[in-house]
C-alpha cells in the first residue's frame, strides 16, 4: 500500500465524511452499478452507447 493512501485513510478516520457526503456517494455508485446492470442484461439503448472513433493515422 502507498503512503498518500495510508495518509488519506488516517485523515478520513480523524475527520470522516459527512452523512451528505456518504449519501452523494452511494447515489452515484448506485447509478454507476445501474447502467452497466442494464448494459450487461441488453436493455441499454443503442443510441446510448459509445461507438469507438477511427484512430487517425500515425504520421
């Protein structure tokens, strides 16, 4: 494990985050687990995915 993690976490068990933070984070972890469920079982619309672009070609 890196030090700047063992620093972050230190810091969050002195000061943790507040109830709103916690929430705002579960919504959009929640969110973020929604889509790709819906993705994964093919109820995402085609016009919602993202097509890859063609590269340009190296000079």
């Amino acid at each position: 494990m890196n030090l700047t993690w063992l620093l972050r976490m230190a810091k969050w068990a002195r000061h943790p985050p507040s109830p709103r933070m916690v929430k705002i984070a579960a919504i959009a972890v929640a969110a973020a687990l929604a889509v790709v469920a819906l993705d994964w079982l093919g109820l995402w619309p085609d016009w919602a995915r993202v097509e890859k672009l063609p590269r340009a070609p190296r000079p």
